[in-house]
C-alpha cells in the first residue's frame, strides 16, 4: 500500500472484515499526506446515491483540512465559506463542479508539497450513484491533476464493475492500477494474532482454545478482534465464541438483505443458492436445487448469472469446480 500511493490509483481489496480499513488508517497515520476520506459505509442500505450525496461526503472530508487550506476554496463557484466552514453546494443553481474541487486539491498538492490521497472506503457503494458518472473527473484527474486515490472494496467484483476498468466505453478505461489484496489469515497468524492481543491485556487463553476459535470462525482478523472483546468482557472461551457467533451471524444477514434491495424478484433463489452451497456444492447443484423449489427449467445463464452475482459480492467464492462461502460465519448465516 505504501509503494501504491505513488500511482494515480489504488484498489485495496479483500472481504468483509479482513482489516482494509483498519489498514488504510494505519497509513493514514504514518504517511505525512494530505488525506481526503470519504467512508461509504453509511450508504449500504440505500437503494441509490445522488450527486448530493456524493459531495456532501466531499464536504464533511474537506472540512476536516487546517483552516489555511480551506480558505484557498474561496471563489470556487458552489462553494460557500463561512467563518471555518466549507459548503458545497449540490443544487441546481449553486452546484459545486466535482473536477473544480479536485483541481484545488491538487493546487494545494503542489503549494504543500505534498501528496494529496482521497479514500473512497467500501467504493462499491459508488455503483449506486445515479444521475452522475463520477469516473470522469476520476479519469480528468488520473491524467492532469497531482492527486492520488485509494478504493477500498468488499465486494471485489462490484468494485471492478464500477470502476470499468476494461470496458473501451468507460472513463477510466485502460488506466493501470495498482492491486492489493487483504487476504485472511492462515491457521498459524490466526492464532499469533490472537496470542499477542490477550498479551497486551495479559489475559491467559489456552491454545486448545485458541484453535477452537479459528476452527470456528476462520481466519477473518474482524471476527477474531469480535472473539478477543467478548472473551475479555465475559472471562469465558465458550460465551465469547458463542457471542462472536451470535453477532456475526447478526452481521451477514444484515449484510445479505442489502444485497438483495435491488435483486428481490431473484431473492427466494439467492436464498437457495446459498443454503445449498454451505458446505460447498457444484454448478449442477445448484441449478437442480432452483429447478426442484420452482418446479420449471432454468435457463443455464440465468442460473450462472445468480452465481456471478454472489461471486461479486463476496458472498461466495469458487474453488476449482466447487462454490463455498467466502467465511466460515456466512454458512452458519444461512
């Protein structure tokens, strides 16, 4: 991550809960740059996005800037400086131009002397916006301007289908990025990472204990972070993971039902898909499984698009010729 903020663009990807936002906080502290982070999280259980939505965002991240560097947005058209505060405005007749701000963030890149990063934290959010294409001031600004961009992605497949990076129609279309994958632990961090938690609070676990966890939870450093809180609260391996569970299951669930806002005419079949393949399961499966709960013929692309789908999502992965949850939790979910 470190070498990629030296390029225009950086993906850093990897599923729910595996510490890319954990990560790119930590840079955010030991890298002396300017940071623009924009957290997309809030807008998972929205349908849709507005330009509105978009630039206030930009707004709430710009107003975290030294007073000095606010000031140099006077006289942008759309932006509104009173006292220490910056207003973009969004409407029709004070609309601030989203290239417009990044050619001052840029400005104020070269009068700083020092790099300018903008976050977009969980970017696959960004494919619900509508009425805007934001890759075009990304694109004006990958080719002219002095700035830097991070996209985090949860769900990989939505972060590539929103920034089109091979689509000859798209903005950004043959633009190199730099990729970084956050993967989850194997066995042996797993438990490393959680030895060396308890002993900053120098609290005693087992190691059988330790292997329990990670044979019931995986190696996702976010639930193992969850079984660390709960084992600390609770002074008992058992409740912890049983909490851990508990709440990530909470979590998927959640997680699954804004996945299915735009997708409900196909939900009992998502549904389907995902019981069957909990222990992993094969594309003839699932489409016998659909068939079977429908009583019709399923057309095999349809049925190739619903694995797609949750493939893109992060929901499952596929292994050779088997589909598997991508978490250990996400079959417990279902």
């Amino acid at each position: 991550m470190k070498n990629g903020i030296n390029y225009p663009i950086t993906l850093v990807l990897g599923i729910r809960r595996s510490g890319k936002s954990s990560l790119v906080k930590v840079l955010m502290r030991k890298e002396e740059v300017i940071w623009i982070y924009i957290d997309l999280r809030k807008f998972e259980g929205k349908n849709y996005l507005n330009y509105k939505d978009i630039i206030q965002e930009f707004e709430r991240a710009t107003n975290s800037l030294p007073d000095k560097l606010k000031n140099l947005f006077r006289g942008i058209k759309g932006v509104n400086i009173s006292g220490l505060e910056i207003r973009f405005g969004w409407d029709r007749e004070n609309k601030v131009d989203m290239s417009n701000v990044l050619e001052k963030l840029s400005e104020i890149s070269e009068k700083e002397g020092k790099k300018v990063i903008i976050v977009f934290d969980e970017s696959q959010e960004l494919r619900k916006l509508r009425g805007y294409n934001l890759l075009y001031p990304i694109a004006y600004a990958y080719d002219n301007l002095k700035l830097r961009f991070i996209f985090t992605g949860s769900e990989i497949g939505m972060v590539y289908k929103f920034l089109k990076l091979e689509d000859p129609k798209s903005p950004l279309y043959g633009r190199a990025v730099t990729e970084v994958y956050i993967n989850p632990f194997n066995k042996e961090m797993a438990i490393e990472f959680l030895k060396r938690g308890f002993d900053e609070v120098k609290v005693k676990v087992s190691d059988e204990e330790l292997e329990d966890t990670y044979n019931n939870l995986g190696g996702i450093p976010g639930w193992l972070t969850y079984y660390g809180f709960y084992h600390i609260q609770y002074k008992d391996h058992k409740t912890a993971l049983e909490k851990t569970i508990l709440t990530g299951v909470e979590l998927i669930r959640e997680e699954f039902k804004n996945f299915l806002l735009n997708r409900q005419e196909a939900k009992e079949r998502y549904y389907t898909i995902m019981q069957v393949c909990k222990q992993g399961c094969r594309w003839s499966e699932i489409k016998r499984a659909i068939e079977a709960k429908e009583g019709v013929r399923i057309d095999d692309k349809e049925v190739t698009g619903l694995i797609r789908n949750l493939i893109d999502a992060s929901f499952l992965t596929k292994e050779g010729e088997i589909y598997r949850p991508t978490d250990a939790l996400i079959a417990k979910a279902f």
